[in-house]
C-alpha cells in the first residue's frame, strides 16, 4: 500500500492518486452560473404569478345580489322588490300626496293599494 502525496491510499498496483485543484476563476463561473439559476428561478415565480393573477381574480365568485320578493296577496303573485320597484314606490307615493316612507312599514290597506296602482301601471320595456 502506498500514500499518495495528497494523503489518500491506493490498493492498486502502479495506480496513482492525484489531486486536482480548481482554478478560482472557474469557481467564479460556477457562483455566477447558480446566481443566475436562483435569478431565473424567481422570475419564472413572479411570471406565474402575474399570468395567474387574472384567472384567479375571474375565478373569486361574485358576491349575488339579495333579492327581496314580496308577495301580492290580492293578484297571487311575487314582485322582485328592487331598484325600479323602489322608484315605483316613491312615485305612488307622490302621486298620491303621501308622506315618503318604506314599503315595509305600509300597512294592509296602503299595501294593497300600491299593488293595484303598479298592476295598473307597469314597467316601460
């Protein structure tokens, strides 16, 4: 058995251990080369995350809007009570000199009188 000059034992016969230095330019390279691996590494995460960014914004469900039905006893039908059915309300009112206040604080009487004034003037499509 014989020991090579950089420390190492060869079984070997005739074989021969040499080390091997790197240069420290190549060194270099090597640092710069994963640099530039960790640099492509977090633009390519960035780019993934700027295309998916849209898809996932489309994907969020949009909040529905709450629908209020109120039910017409004397006509036995349902209204959507919305925007326009609002309008509708503020516009019976004023049609028939009364005090601005919610459908919901109507009472029987009024109530049905507003559903009689709206089967009679229904929405301009």
């Amino acid at each position: 058995m014989r020991v090579c000059s950089i420390g190492h034992k060869s079984t070997g016969p005739g074989r021969t251990l040499t080390g091997t230095a790197i240069p420290k330019a190549d060194i270099l390279n090597l640092e710069d080369f994963d640099m530039h691996r960790a640099h492509s590494y977090i633009a390519s995460l960035v780019l993934t995350a700027a295309l998916a960014a849209p898809v996932a914004i489309m994907a969020v469900p949009v909040p529905q809007e709450v629908q209020v039905r109120v039910y017409d006893k004397d006509h036995k039908d349902y209204h959507n009570w919305d925007d326009n059915e609002n309008r509708a309300w503020g516009q019976f009112l004023t049609e028939n000199h009364r005090n601005s206040h919610e459908f919901k604080k109507a009472n029987k009487k009024e109530k049905s009188e507003y559903w009689n004034w709206r089967h009679a003037h229904p929405d301009q499509k």
